[in-house]
C-alpha cells in the first residue's frame, strides 16, 4: 500500500551557450511519467527570511523492491503539484544475486 504516488521525472534539455558548448536550459524539460513509488517528507523544513521568504523542505522518495528508476542527481521530480530538485547522488540498493533491489533519493522543494 506503500507505492501508490505518481510522478514526473524532469530532465533539462541541452542548448548551446554563446560559444557553443552545451548547457541544461530548463525551459521544456524531457518529461518521463513513472508509476508506483513513495515520496514523503524527510528532514523537516527550514525558513530563511533575511532577503525574501524562502522555505526549503525535504523529502525522500522510495521505489518499491525490484523497480529501478533512471533518475539522476541533474534531475528534477514532479509530485504532488510540487517540483522539487535531486539533492546528491540516487541510491541503488543492490538485490541479492544481482540487480536492483530498490532506489532511494533525497529532494528538496524550495519555495
């Protein structure tokens, strides 16, 4: 009952800069639809208002045993109405006797 979220892996497209070199620009994201996983919230929020009114909270999402996710730490996830950024590296839990047993991943929504 755990895996029942919906999300939204965002991958930012590459663009030339004024030299030619490739950047991510974020302007239409790849969109890749997964089934099946968990995102909750982990690590509480914290609240900066010494410029402008900023809360950063953290969650965690979790696919269930034997799902792998082609998630990386460049990219974004939509869930929840919310998009939230890959905060360091994506887990892969190896399975006994090979292969994935499951993937974990820190996000952060910034708002």
């Amino acid at each position: 009952m755990l895996y029942l979220q919906d999300i939204v892996i965002l991958r930012a497209g590459l663009v030339p800069d004024e030299y030619g070199n490739e950047k991510p620009s974020w302007d239409a994201p790849e969109r890749f639809p997964v089934t099946g996983v968990n995102v909750q919230p982990a690590g509480g929020s914290t609240e900066d208002t010494n410029d402008k009114q900023m809360t950063v909270t953290g969650w965690r999402l979790y696919t269930p045993r034997g799902m792998d996710l082609d998630l990386r730490e460049t990219d974004r996830v939509e869930a929840e109405g919310t998009i939230m950024q890959v905060v360091g590296k994506v887990a892969r839990w190896p399975a006994p006797g090979g292969g994935v047993h499951h993937v974990e991943a820190d996000l952060k929504e910034v708002s």
